[in-house]
C-alpha cells in the first residue's frame, strides 16, 4: 500500500489520535499508548496503535474521539471486540483506508507458574495508575514496567523474537531503561535493573517462557499484580451470545440516529442506492406510532400553535410504549423481510426538554427506564454527525447546541455499556458525492449481517 494516495487521510486520523490523546493527559485520565509507537504517518501502515484504559475512563475516551471526530469532519467504525477490547478504526469519507487503535481495559497474559504448566490470566489497568508518566501530549507507563509488560505480552501472543518490529521495540526499552539509570546516576529501584538485564539476555524464543516468568515477578514488586482468570471458557461463551445477541434476531435491526439536520435521511437514501443487492427495508420510526389515531388526536386538540416535534416529545413516554408495541408485532409476524433499516431510535425520546423551552433543564422519562430494557438491540448503530456549525445551518433553531451534545452521549454510552457491539460514527460533512461513497462502507455492514443470520 502507498502512503502517499492516503497522506491527508493519514494526517487527519492522526490528528484526532494525537488531539485525543492530548485531552486524556491534560485531564489526566488513566489513558495512553501501551506500546512505544511513534504518531506519524510512516507508521500507520505499520500495524495497529495499543492504548490502555481504566474501565472508569472509557466513556470520557470514546466521547473525546467523537468530539475530535466531529471536529475534522471524519468517520470512526467502533467495535467491542472482546469483554475488554474495544477496536477503533479512523477513515476519511473517500479513502478505505485508515487508522486503526486497540483500546484494552485490562492487558491479557499468560500467566506460568513454578510448576511450568500456564494459563491465562490479565492485568488490571487501575494498577498502572501511580506508573503513569504525564505529559502535555500524552501518558505513557514508565520504563521500567512497560517493557516487562512487553515481555509478557511477547510470550502470550508467541511473537517471533527475529522480526523487525520485535526488535525495534526491544531496543527502544533498552535504551529507554538505560537512560532512566543514567539521568538518575543509579538512583533507580532494582526493578530497572532487573528489566534491563531481562531485555539484554532475552535472544531466542526458547527462554521466552523463562523471562515472562520473571517479568511478572518484577511487576508484583511494583504492586502491578496478575489476576488469574476464573471460568474463563463460560466467560468467553456468555461473552460471545452477548455479542451475536443482536445478530441473531429475525429481522437485525441497523439504527441511523443523530441529532436534528446531521443528515440521517441523506445517509439513508444513499445507502439504499448502493445497497440495491442486499434484502432489507427502509422504516421510518416515527411511522411506529404517528398511525395511531388517538396520539394524532391528542396532539391536534392539545397542541395548536406549537411545532409538532415539541407535541412529540411531550409524549415521549407515550411514543415509546407505543412504538414498541408495534415494532414488536412486525417482528413476531414477520411482515417486513430481510434487514431493518430504522432512521431514528429510541434514544431520541428518551428525554424531555430537548426541543421544549418550556421544560427547564433534560430530564429522562420514567418509561425511558422501564423501556430501555426490552428495545430491541440494534446491530449496527450509525450516528450522523456534523459540524456544529453546519448542523445549524440545515435546520437552524430546531435543537440547541447543548441537547446535541446530550444526544450524542446518550449514543456514546450504548457502546461503551456495551448495549450495542458495533457504533459507526458518521460524518455527513462532506458534499453528497463523498457521502454515497461512504455509503458502501455501511452496505458491508449490512452485507455481512445478512450472510451471519
């Protein structure tokens, strides 16, 4: 692959890794690269970027890569991988190619004991906290325990010790740990010396095994200690069900959200032009409950002089039970084949105050609560975005800055609770071409749900 076809695209992807990653230090979030890999665009074809996370600042991650996102105008496809990974991938609206981050939070190992028999085990992030080293730029563990970190993940994942990356890694942590004791003329701990010694005896794969043994001798020392995974074969089942759950269903459901004029019904024309092969259908979600006589009567009666997504939304509660109930029958008979492809959700009438003025401050209903737990977990949840600024421009004065923002959290933390396994964070900032293009992207989305059903 050339660089230089995808040198712009490399350049803003790494420009919200970077501006992120900046955010997490300033506040000084438990948030940064687990591995020495340097923020260029050399590098990007160079396998993926491994950042560590605490489980507490999760939400505050993603939602900084999606306020960086929305910032430059590109594209984020976000997937929970595993129980405690969760995959990033930064494109661009033209290019098919981009940068991709692995967030961990907790490091797999596997863990030996004297007796030489192993199993798996991990590494709790919360512990790495007083190890942390901040900067205005970034955060990154300490010399010292990051590279015997690296050791026990060379020997968990089998890495061939004559690669070029392996190398390259190995070396840094060398003259890492031998700067460290030199700038403090030896005032280090013995666990310095100790790494040291490991990297510059480790020479071939037999004594992997051996150093993976001591590197975790030495983490306990830093209070950094390893946690043997229990019922680990239930766990990785129960785990797997969650996350083909959704998949599963009769009619999986790809739900296209987003606040007022982020351009959900352009996404979803151009998806429907590019998708021509793929069976599935098109469903308007406010359709689910504006057919229902009594609601329409009572928003005509009651509702005169006022704009009618305000009469909506003081009967969220209401549009919700209502909208189940019928989502609910069409899936129970079957009556729409194939894919479901919902413009809105439920998410958007989970509060009120968001288009009311007279509602002082958002609130969530009593039935958002009850309700949430019998929606139907979409599969695929894509979430338009925009410029602010644009977002005004095409429906100027329908939703406030401030209820924007509330609503893409409300997104945000469908993934991050891990009620959905697969966001894609859309931008529809570019002109309509760029858009269709896109468009091909969500099909493969939508083409891969149909052949796991």
């Amino acid at each position: 692959m050339k660089l230089e076809g995808h040198s712009q695209l490399q350049r803003n992807a790494l420009s919200v890794l970077t501006d992120v990653l900046s955010r997490c230090a300033q506040h000084r979030l438990p948030v940064g690269l687990l591995r020495p890999k340097p923020l260029v665009a050399e590098e990007t074809i160079y396998g993926d970027y491994d950042l560590f996370c605490a489980p507490g600042a999760l939400h505050q991650l993603i939602q900084s890569f999606c306020m960086a996102a929305r910032e430059r105008g590109v594209s984020l496809h976000l997937v929970q991988a595993r129980e405690a990974k969760s995959e990033l991938r930064i494109w661009g609206p033209t290019d098919g190619d981009g940068l991709s981050v692995e967030v961990w939070t907790r490091i797999e190992l596997t863990m030996r004991d004297l007796q030489g028999s192993s199993g798996p085990a991990f590494l709790n992030v919360e512990d790495f906290e007083p190890h942390i080293c901040f900067s205005s730029q970034s955060a990154s563990l300490e010399s010292a325990p990051a590279s015997l970190i690296y050791l026990t993940h060379l020997y968990h994942k089998n890495k061939d010790l004559a690669h070029s990356e392996v190398r390259r890694r190995l070396e840094w942590y060398r003259t890492q740990l031998t700067s460290d004791v030199k700038r403090t003329a030896g005032n280090r701990t013995d666990t310095h010396y100790a790494a040291l010694k490991l990297l510059s005896s480790l020479s071939d794969p037999s004594e992997l095994a051996e150093a993976s043994y001591r590197a975790l001798e030495q983490l306990q020392v830093l209070g950094i200690k390893p946690h043997v995974e229990r019922l680990r074969g239930l766990r990785k089942k129960l785990w797997r069900r969650h996350q083909q759950r959704p998949r599963r269903a009769r009619h999986p459901v790809v739900a296209v959200v987003g606040p007022d004029g982020t351009g959900k019904s352009t996404v979803l024309q151009a998806v429907a032009d590019a998708c021509q092969h793929i069976t599935f259908g098109v469903m308007r979600f406010k359709k689910f409950f504006r057919k229902y006589r009594i609601l329409s009567r009572y928003t005509k009666s009651r509702g005169r002089g006022v704009a009618r997504n305000v009469q909506e939304e003081r009967l969220s509660s209401w549009i919700s039970l209502l909208a189940l109930l019928r989502l609910t029958v069409l899936r129970v008979t079957g009556w729409t084949p194939g894919i479901w492809i919902i413009d809105r959700y439920f998410y958007d009438y989970y509060f009120l105050g968001l288009r009311d003025s007279a509602v002082h401050g958002h609130r969530k209903t009593f039935f958002a609560r009850f309700i949430a737990g019998f929606v139907p977990r979409p599969a695929v949840l894509v979430v338009c975005h925009c410029p602010e600024s644009m977002r005004e421009e095409r429906k100027p004065g329908e939703l406030s800055a401030e209820s924007a923002a509330l609503l893409y959290d409300t997104y945000i933390s469908q993934i991050t609770e891990k009620k959905v396994t697969e966001m894609l964070f859309f931008s529809t900032a570019g002109p309509l071409d760029e858009t269709q293009n896109a468009a091909s992207y969500i099909c493969t989305l939508i083409d891969k749900l149909g052949a796991k059903r």
